[in-house]
C-alpha cells in the first residue's frame, strides 16, 4: 500500500505589534538625536566652540611659611610664629556690593581700631557713594553737560562734590564696616587677602559656623617672624613689597600682596627662604567670569632653612663686650663724642664670618648697629701699613730689610713726622712701632717724576688685592666699598696719607677681609654669612637634610712675592710681642690669646657735634689680627670711631680685641669638651656590646 504525503505548509513570518513599536521608539530617538547634533555642529557649533574656548583657570595662591634660619650651630634664630588670620578671596565677577555686605558681618565682630587710623578722606568718599544711591546722587549733583561724561569721568566729577560734611557723618559704626572693606579691597582677583590676624579660637568658631553666609571668606593658617635671640639687621626684615621693586617682582610670579625679604639675610635669600604655595584651581567662564565647580587645591610646601656661619653665643659675647668698653671709654676725658664700636670676626682659612656686632649709643642707650661693618666706612689709620710694605715690597720701591732713617721730614713744604722719633728702622720695626716716616718714604720712592696720580692707581691696586677700597664679596645686599679721596695733580700731601690710611676709607668688613688675606698667605677670600641650604626641618629638635653646603671661595691669589707676605706677617707678630710693639702688653698671654698678631691704627678725623654742629679733632681707633700666629683660625678687625686724641687714653680698641679673642677661644674650649663627652656617650653603648661579646 502506497502513503499519500501530504505537502508541508508554509510558516508565516509574525512581528509582535510590540517589536514594532519599539523599533519606532528607537528610530525616533535616533532620528531626533542625529537632527540635535546637526543643530548643534552646523547651527550652533561656532557659538559653542567659542564658548568651550571661553573656560579659563584662575589660580588663587595662599602663602607658605619663609624658611627659618639657624646659627652655625643649628640654634634657631629666626623662626615663624604661627597664627590663623581670615583672609578674603575675591573672583573676577565680585560686585562691590558683595564686599559691603561681608564687611558688614564681620564688623559685627571685630573692631579695627588700627586700620581705621589708616583710612583716608577718598576712601571715605567712596563709601559714602557705595552706601547711598549712585544714581541719585549723579541726578541731583551733576549738571547736563557733566551727564554727558563717560561713566569714569563722571565718577570722578562726583567725588569732588561730596562735602566735608557727608564724609564727617560717618558713624563709628561705618568707619569700622570701611575699614574691614578696605583691606578686603587691597587684594586682588583669586588672591587671598589677608583682612583680621591672629584669631583667637572663639573667634575662629564662630567664622567657620558662617562660612556659607560668606563668600570669599577664609581661615588659613599664617605666621609672622620671630627672633629668640633678639632682631638683627644682619637677620633682615620681611615687609610687603616696595613699591620700587614691585615691576621686578611681578615679573618673577609674585603677588602685589606677597610680603618679601627687604634687607639683610631675608633679602639676599629670598628665593631659598620663600615658601611655596597652597594653589586652588578655579574654571572659569571668561565671558561670564563666573567660576564653574569646585577648585582643585594643589598643597604648598614651607620654604627651606639656611644655616648661618654665625655663632650666636659669640655674637652675644661681642656685642656685651662692646657696650661696656663704650660706657667705659666714654667715662674718659675726650671721649665726648665716642658713640660707637664695630668688630668682625672671619675664618681666614675658608671666609666664614664667625662673630660681627657693632653697637651705637645714642639718648641713653644702645642699639643695635651690626649693618655698620658692612655699609660704615672710615679711615683706617695705620692698620693699613701692611699693605702700604707690600706694596713697597713688589713696586721694588723698598725690599726685606731696607733701612730708613725715621724722623722729622719736610715733603712739598709741609714737615711730617711719625709719633716718636725712631732713629734708623727697618721694615718690620716700621710694622712694629708703626712709623709713618717709612711708609711716607715708601710713597715718594714709588712716585716717578711729577706721575703723582698714576702712583695713586698703582698703590689702590695692591691695596685692591687684599680687597681694600671693593667689593668683598659677602652674601648681603647693597655693601658699600668705601671712599676713594679724590686726587688732584701736583698735591703731594695725600699721597703720603693713602699710604698711612688717611686718605680713602674702608669698612670693618673689608678690613677683616685684608688681615685673613695676609694671615692665610695671600688668599683673598670670599666672606661668607650663610654655611648651608637645608630642607624644611619636621622635627623641632632636628635640622632637615642638607641640600648645598657652601664652600669656601678663593676671590684672588695677591701677586706679592710669598716671602714678602712673611716679613709682614713677622712684623704683625712683632706689634704684640716685640719689645716697642704699638699692642706689647696686651696679648701676651699665650692661654688667652694663643699667640695673636695684628696691627693697630690710629686716624686723625674732624667730628662734629650732632647737638652743637662744634667740629672737635677726633681719632678713629682700629686694630686687626689675628690667632694663632703659625696656623691662623681667626682673624679680626675693630673699629672704634671718634675717639680721644689724648695719648694714654688710646686703648679701648686693644681691649675690644683682647676680650673678643678670650671669649672667641674660651667658647672653642667648652664647644671641645662638649665634643668629647658626646662622643664618649655615644661610643660607651658599642664599647659595652664588645667587651660582652668577648
């Protein structure tokens, strides 16, 4: 039997309604999506482009603490104090009438009783205008011609009408409203302003439970510099930036707000101390100059520290040995007019400045006058002859053992003499007893037939290589080179003066600078105020990591024979130890002193009486030396302005120099005792470990 097969029937092909209505959706979605872009690119995309390239950053800076400093031995001698102040921040859009109304909280709560003093007649004008209706006041005051003015100018005719009157009816109230508004004006765009210093914790509660009611207001943490060992012109100040140098410092990316080293060490430093800081990130819209979203804050960081070569308990020492020798001087007949005293103190191997005091006494009391050594230049006298020898020496104008007979002399019709008559001396007895009869002859056998001014620049350029009458070189802002005494052909007199230091005047600092240079054997050397560059110490009791150590600077080599730099180091030595030594008596005593050599120096001045404008014939006492003679550690130079003229009251200098010397050695003493009961606490642990281990 044979099936039938019946044909298959065909299957239908079904969408759901469902699926078809999705499917709609979709393509209308697509649809509408493709014709928003079509409107946005072809539309409106230049508008937008415009727009997205509108979008700037501002950056709003807060500042960072300034590096602290240290003495040579890490005692901190300028610190920050910390505090928190409220600061105001304002945007580029900021109205004036936002400001008001934040002044206005804020004077319910602070009195600013200071900055009011501060406050001028025009700002006073300005807030009368702010707080009274500005077109009301350009209606009624103005004529029609003067309505016609720019804006600008119209502002301006208006300030001139507000009367005295109207600037008077200010209450207290408002004058205190101003000067909060004031300060908060003195900022710029994105620059925090500090307005109210040194919160107190009440204070800072009471401002951060209202911060949402203040736009623009901050707390932040700020400090101002502290000194525990008493201010110092060497240490500088930190003032807001002088108006002179404002341009220069724009230009290096500081704010007009910013406060900067003005002298001293926190000037000559500035970029090494200054902090850097806490940045916040601000887009904004540059048509609108709204800000878009929340800032981004990238941290800051504290600036770093600078060791100083500077021992501050020697400071100390110097400056207390300075204000009792001038009170005691002054007790003395003569003494009227004696006021002031400077030393320096100098490393002669490396520049380091060690100790530099000077004091002035003036109503009653001293202040301090350390920047003296440094900017005061005076005429020397005959600490000089070193150099005037050498110069003899290496001119071939006199040589190692020349012998000149030392008495009453007439040069170019004016008799001259030394301060006794000295017979027949050689070089060294010149040094020794300080004859101006040799140096004179060491003058007139330089001249050349009537070349009197280029023996002038002949005897400034052998001074110049000890760095007598230029530039020393040292780490400090606007040092001063002295006076150079104008030359005149054909006189004769003040040539023989430049040879005795009479003639061009030098500075303690440069004076220092020449004894090292004879001390060490002819290297002039750099002097150097700061010994290193470290990181931001986080420990208090713990210096931070060393960055850059400063090494010592060798400025120039003297072209002097060696020898020639001997015999007058023989004959410094000779001026404290020879038996006719202008500083015999005084630094005998080898446990003391450790044998020191030096020169003293006398200079005839005409000082005036700042109170009666009477000129008196005065002294400048001087003295440089140095310790110890075979391997010198220290060099010094004292100056003592407008001393006596009376013989036997010429002293105060050698006492100046014996006490500083003493004090310098007795703290070099105790630092080597220290060192060695330091080092035996630290070696006993690994002594004990090793007997156990035996």
């Amino acid at each position: 039997m044979v099936s039938k097969v019946e044909p298959q029937k065909k299957k239908k092909t079904h969408i759901p309604l469902r699926l078809n209505v999705l499917f709609l959706v979709v393509f209308l979605l697509f649809s509408t999506l493709i014709l928003r872009l079509g409107v946005l690119q072809i539309v409106n995309g230049e508008e937008k482009r415009l727009e997205s390239e509108a979008t700037v950053e501002q950056v709003a800076k807060k500042e960072a603490p300034r590096g602290i400093i240290t003495d040579r031995n890490y005692r901190v001698v300028v610190d920050n104090k910390p505090f928190f102040s409220v600061t105001y921040t304002k945007t580029s859009d900021t109205t004036q009438e936002e400001t008001l109304k934040v002044a206005r909280w804020l004077s319910k709560h602070f009195d600013m009783k200071e900055e009011i003093k501060r406050i001028t007649d025009r700002d006073k004008i300005d807030y009368f205008i702010l707080t009274h209706d500005v077109k009301k006041l350009l209606s009624e005051r103005l004529t029609d011609k003067e309505k016609k003015l720019k804006n600008d100018k119209q502002y301006k005719v208006l300030v001139e009408k507000i009367t005295k009157d109207e600037m008077e009816s200010l209450t207290e109230n408002d004058l205190n409203v101003l000067a909060i508004k004031r300060k908060m004006d003195q900022g710029y765009a994105y620059s925090a302003q500090p307005i109210i210093s040194e919160l107190k914790n009440e204070q800072i509660s009471m401002i951060s439970e209202n911060l949402d009611q203040l736009p623009g207001i901050d707390i932040m943490p700020d400090s101002e510099r502290t000194y525990p060992f008493g201010e110092s012109a060497i240490f500088g100040g930190v003032k807001p930036i002088p108006k002179e140098s404002m341009d220069k410092h724009l230009a290096l990316q500081y704010e007009r707000s910013d406060r900067v080293g003005v002298s001293g060490i926190e000037k000559q430093y500035q970029e090494v101390l200054r902090g850097t800081k806490e940045m916040a990130v601000y887009l904004t819209n540059q048509k609108t100059g709204s800000t878009i979203g929340e800032p981004k804050i990238i941290e800051g960081k504290r600036g770093k520290d600078l060791t100083l070569t500077i021992d501050m308990e020697l400071q100390f020492k110097l400056s207390k040995i300075l204000e009792e020798e001038i009170l005691a001087a002054k007790a003395l007949p003569g003494n009227n007019l004696l006021d002031q005293a400077y030393i320096v103190m100098m490393d002669p191997r490396t520049g380091e400045i060690i100790g530099l005091a000077g004091k002035k006494y003036e109503n009653g009391k001293f202040r301090n006058e350390e920047s003296g050594a440094l900017f005061n230049a005076f005429a020397m006298g005959s600490t000089v002859k070193g150099a005037t020898v050498l110069s003899g020496f290496q001119s071939g104008a006199v040589n190692i053992g020349t012998i000149v007979y030392d008495g009453p002399r007439n040069f170019g019709g004016t008799e001259k003499s030394s301060w006794e008559n000295m017979g027949s001396i050689n070089d060294a007895t010149a040094l020794q007893r300080s004859s101006n009869i040799y140096m004179f002859e060491i003058m007139q056998r330089m001249i050349g037939p009537e070349h009197y001014t280029e023996t002038y620049d002949e005897v400034r350029y052998y001074f110049s290589q000890f760095g007598l009458g230029e530039m020393t070189g040292i780490d400090f802002p606007d040092e001063s080179t002295g006076y150079k005494g104008k030359v005149e052909r054909g006189v004769y007199g003040t040539l023989l003066d430049l040879g005795i230091g009479q003639f061009d005047t030098y500075t303690p600092i440069q004076m220092v600078q020449y004894v090292s240079t004879i001390a060490n054997g002819g290297y002039r050397m750099k002097p150097q105020l700061v010994k290193e560059v470290r990181e931001p110490r986080v420990n208090k009791n713990k210096e931070g990591k060393l960055l850059h150590r400063f090494e010592p600077v060798v400025l120039n080599k003297v072209d002097m024979d060696e020898r020639y730099i001997k015999r007058v180091q023989q004959g410094f030595w000779e001026v404290m130890h020879g038996p006719r030594g202008t500083a015999k008596g005084y630094f005998d005593d080898v446990e003391k002193y450790h044998n020191p050599a030096g020169k003293t120096g006398t200079a005839e001045v005409r000082a005036r009486d700042e109170k009666t404008g009477v000129l008196y014939d005065k002294n400048n006492l001087t003295l440089v030396g140095y310790a110890p003679f075979d391997n010198p550690q220290i060099a010094f130079a004292v100056v003592v302005p407008n001393a006596t003229t009376q013989n036997g009251m010429q002293r105060i200098n050698k006492f100046i120099g014996q006490r500083a010397l003493e004090a310098y050695w007795e703290l070099q003493k105790n630092y080597e005792q220290d060192a060695e009961t330091i080092n035996a606490l630290i070696q006993q642990p690994e002594d004990k470990e090793g007997t156990t281990a035996q």
